[in-house]
C-alpha cells in the first residue's frame, strides 16, 4: 500500500511560524480534493496540537502520513512531558500562564477539542522526557 | 493572453517573471518567455498590473466610450472617486460628472448605510439562530469572494449572503428613472466608476450577480482626468446644476470611509468585528478561520488592496494621499446616520437585501477547478522537490519549485523545463 509521510519541524516559543506545518499539511489534503469537513477537523487538531507545543513543549516534530484509508498526524516534542494526562484532558483544565492568557490561549480547550474532532488520539508521555500525540482520522472509503 | 479581468500584452512583456511571483494564487507562468495566465484561476486582484515593470498587463475592462446621447446615462459613483481630488468636495466631483454628460450621477453612500443595517440585522438574527458559521465575512470586496471560492470553498458559508450595494441600487435606480423619463428600461444605462475591475460584471463567480445590473464600469483612472477638467471649470456654484438625486442623500463622509480599511465597520454598530486588508494579511486570516480560530468574532471586514479600496488597482491617486483626503472629509461631515431604521426594517423583512444566490451553494463548482492530486502524485511532487533543491528562481517559468513539480504531476510542463535538471 503505497503512502506518503511529510515531517516539519516545530520550534518552541515561534509564534511567528506556529502553525504553519498544518496550514501545509491543509494545503495538501485540498490538493487531493480531500472531503472538506475532514479537511477541517485535520486542520484543528494540527493547529491546536503545534500550538502546544510551541507553548509547553520543547522543539518537535510535526508529521503527517497519507495513505489510502486514513491520514494520520503525529505530533512529538521534547518538553516538558505530561503528569497526569487524564486530568489535562478534562475541559477547562489548563496550565497556561497568565502571558499566554493574555494572548487567547488557555482556556483548557486544546486537547479534549483535538480527541473530539480525531477518529482516535493516543497521547504518550513521561514527565520531563516529552509528549507524542497521534491522531488518526479516517477517510471515506470511495 | 487575456483573463476576464486583464489583458497581457505579448510585444511589451520581457518574460521577466515578476508578475508569477506577485501573483497570489500562482495563476501566471512564463511560456516561451512571456507571461501567461492559467484563466480560470485568475481573481482579478490586479497585483500582476502592479508590478510589471514593462506596462505589458493592464485591465480588461472596457475603454471610456462616449456616451450615448439619445440614452439616459447614469454615473454610480463609488464613494472612492471623492478622495482623488483633495482640493475638492464630493458634490463638486458629481457636479463635474454632469458636465461630462451624464444625466445623472448617483451617490451610494445611501445605500453604503442601507447595507450596514442589513449587516447588523443579520448579525442579531444569527446570534438567535446560529444558521450561519462564525466569523461572518464582509460580502463587499469581490477579490475576497474569489479567493475564496477557488481556495476555500469550504468557508463560502461564512461569507454574507447580502446583496453588494451598487447591486442594491442597480436595480432600483434603472426602474425609477425609466419611469421618470418615460424610457424603456434598456435605454437607462448605468455606468459603474470604479477603483476595482473585479467589481465588473463576472457571471462566472455568481458571487457577484447582483452587479450585473450595471451595464459599463469605468476606471476611476480612466475617468480622472477629464472629470478634472471638467471640475476645474466649474467657476461658480450654481444651484440649478446642484446634483442632488432625490432618491439619494448628499454624499457626506460615511462613504469614502468605507474606502479605507476598517471604514465599513466603523459605521457599524458590532463590537465583535476586525478589518485585515492586504492580500498576504487577509491569507493568513483566512487560514486562521479555516483552523477554526477567530470563533468569537462577529464580523471581518476583508479588503484584498492593502489600506481598503483607496489602494484599488484602478485608482488615480495614491492611497494614502487619498486616505487624508478622506479624513478630512470626516473632520468636515462627521460619520452621523441618516437612512431610518424603520424603512430599511421594512425593506429587509421583504427580502431586498439578499442575494439570489448564496455564496455556499456555488462550492460543489469551485471543488471540481483542478484536477486531485494522487498519493503517487505528491509522492511525485515531494521527490522532485528534493532533487531540484532549487532556490524558487522562476527560470522554469512557475513561481516557486513546489509550483513547479505541482505542473510536473500534473503534465503542465516538463522536468527539462529546470535548468537544474538540464544539467543532470
């Protein structure tokens, strides 16, 4: 089954590029005439999970897997690690600081919204040894 | 080479690949060394026009004719014609479309305000209703409309389903005056004097079908030096040339507002709402709200020229030389209401302000533009990519090498066509 894999890197701290590795990735999937509400849900969860970490995260790698059946986004970085990940994606549960409040971010959004609008999300983490958040989504079989 | 918006010129173009690199949509190639334009992709945002270095690219839109005498001609006058002549007010620049020869010369300042009740009405109902997607999206620059449609189709729902203004008044104009002057309908003709071609008649979008109530459009830069003229002899103010139209208010300042970005929210009484003008800008904010951020706003004023419609592409005086006439209008007239709330109430439970067509239900046409992609296709485009290791020169004729691999895949053109890969 051929597929097709595409990793950008993400930097910590960047907000001048955050978010451009799921704009790319968008961009792609529109190429393909890929059914646009997926489009939307891809487009989400890539931003909400680059955005993460460029927030908390250290520097990471944002990747993105093709192939017939499912695409797949696989966002790891080197930071910090979840503790108690059962508790971080409750709504509403953030760690923000007050300067990313101060930006729009933290309202403890970010994880449980990326699980509602993936086919399924697997999150790894240790603490203080970084975080992978893979997410499937499925596309409609023609 | 012509699109529906502009016309390249073969003899005068050198092939020097400015033109591939300014446009946003990456609709221009080089083809044996001149410019040529992928058509169906073309938005008309003019940025080509702007840059060419040779004067090879210019509009489309038809040359000033003369008026027909025996018909009732009728300048639609936007607002952004005041704001090319400083030294001047806006009733002397209708004044000076008379002089011309119009019959009439109409301000849309009138309906400008018309349509920011409509918007603000709308906005109360979906707040209620939640039928239409948040952020909603200005209606008002076609450019806009265009991108978005050929780039974002999925996002046409949030653009307004209102009528343009000089739609609003297209129609009812041409039917007051056909009865005032006991004429057919056919023989009012209606010229729009406009600083944007996108702005002329394009059935293909539909996006924009109310304005083909219009019959001509004029560029405020072809019209501009003879309405000078014109003005500069208007010695003495006589009343019985004093051009107000009975069905339009005096223009004041509310309409050259609306020229400058964030102009047309101004005016409107939403606190919700944001202005982003430029064609890098508004990209990066439409991109935004297809990642679903920007939900809690209400409103986006979206201007394609950067500074709004005082940087059109068809405009005679520099943007921001007109941006300070404009603000002196405002020091002058003041931005105060005029239109009653209760008519356009009236005239908005009717109906009158949608258009015939909503945005949304042109996306299924938009979607088939291009041919998909294929995974062995990108795997394709990916590949090539690293081969090249290019520096986006444009030597091939396409703006950047991504673009480049794209026309590869898509049989547009030839791996020889890079002089990376000539070379082996």
């Amino acid at each position: 089954m051929p597929s097709f894999k595409k990793c950008f890197n993400i930097r910590s701290r960047d907000f001048i590029h955050a978010g451009e590795a799921s704009i790319a990735v968008q961009q792609l999937l529109k190429q393909m005439h890929v059914d646009s509400n997926l489009i939307r849900r891809i487009a989400i969860c890539g931003y909400e999970g680059e955005m993460n970490v460029v927030m908390h995260g250290g520097d990471g790698l944002f990747c993105v897997e093709i192939d017939k059946n499912k695409i797949v986004l696989n966002i790891s970085d080197d930071g910090q690690g979840i503790k108690d990940i059962a508790k971080v994606m409750e709504k509403g549960f953030s760690t923000a600081t007050d300067e990313y409040r101060e930006m729009g971010f933290g309202a403890g959004m970010g994880l449980p919204n990326m699980e509602k609008n993936a086919d399924n999300m697997i999150i790894e983490s240790e603490n203080e040894n970084g975080t992978t958040v893979q997410m499937t989504f499925f596309t409609k079989s023609a | 080479m012509t699109s529906e918006y502009i016309v390249f010129e073969e003899k005068y173009c050198t092939g020097c690949t400015q033109c591939i690199r300014a446009c946003p949509i990456k609709a221009i190639r080089i083809k044996n060394n001149k410019a040529v334009c992928i058509t169906s992709l073309c938005i008309g945002c003019g940025e080509c026009i702007r840059v060419c270095p040779e004067g090879a690219i210019s509009s489309a839109i038809s040359d000033e004719e003369p008026l027909e005498k025996e018909k009732i001609n009728v300048a639609i006058v936007s607002p952004i014609l005041y704001a090319q002549f400083p030294g001047f007010m806006p009733n002397d620049v209708l004044l000076g479309l008379k002089q011309m020869g119009f019959d009439h010369a109409i301000d849309l300042s009138y309906y400008l305000e018309m349509f920011q009740y409509a918007v603000e009405e709308f906005i109360a109902r979906n707040r209620k209703t939640n039928m239409a997607p948040w952020p909603l999206i200005s209606p008002i620059c076609p450019v806009v409309n265009q991108l978005i449609a050929i780039k974002y189709p999925n996002l046409l729902d949030h653009i307004l389903p209102l009528k343009h203004p000089a739609g609003l008044v297209g129609n009812e104009i041409r039917k007051k005056l056909s009865q005032e002057h006991g004429v057919k309908e056919e023989d009012v003709i209606l010229y729009h004097i406009t600083p944007c071609f996108s702005k002329v008649v394009s059935d293909r979008s539909g996006l924009m079908a109310e304005l083909s109530y219009m019959d001509k459009a004029i560029g405020i830069n072809k019209i501009y030096p003879g309405l000078l003229q014109k003005m500069e002899e208007i010695k003495d103010f006589e009343l019985n040339l004093f051009p107000y139209e009975h069905f339009s208010f005096a223009p004041g300042a509310r309409g050259p507002m609306w020229g400058m970005s964030g102009g047309e929210i101004a005016g409107m009484k939403l606190e919700k709402v944001i202005a982003v003008s430029g064609f890098k800008e508004i990209i990066a904010y439409i991109e935004k709200i297809e990642m679903g951020l920007l939900k809690d706003m209400e409103y986006i004023e979206f201007r394609a020229c950067s500074e709004g419609c005082l940087g059109g592409p068809l405009t005679a005086v520099d943007r921001y030389l007109a941006k300070s006439t404009v603000q002196k209008f405002l020091k002058i007239f003041g931005i105060g209401r005029r239109v009653q709330r209760k008519k356009v109430h009236m005239l908005y439970e009717k109906g009158w302000f949608f258009s015939e067509l909503k945005p949304s239900e042109l996306a299924d046409s938009y979607y088939l533009k291009q041919t998909p992609l294929t995974i062995e296709d990108i795997k394709k485009i990916e590949n090539l990519i690293s081969v090249i290791q290019g520096n986006d020169c444009g030597a091939c004729g396409a703006p950047d090498c991504k673009t480049f691999a794209e026309d590869v895949a898509r049989g547009y053109a030839d791996v020889e066509d890079c002089f990376k890969m000539r070379q082996g």
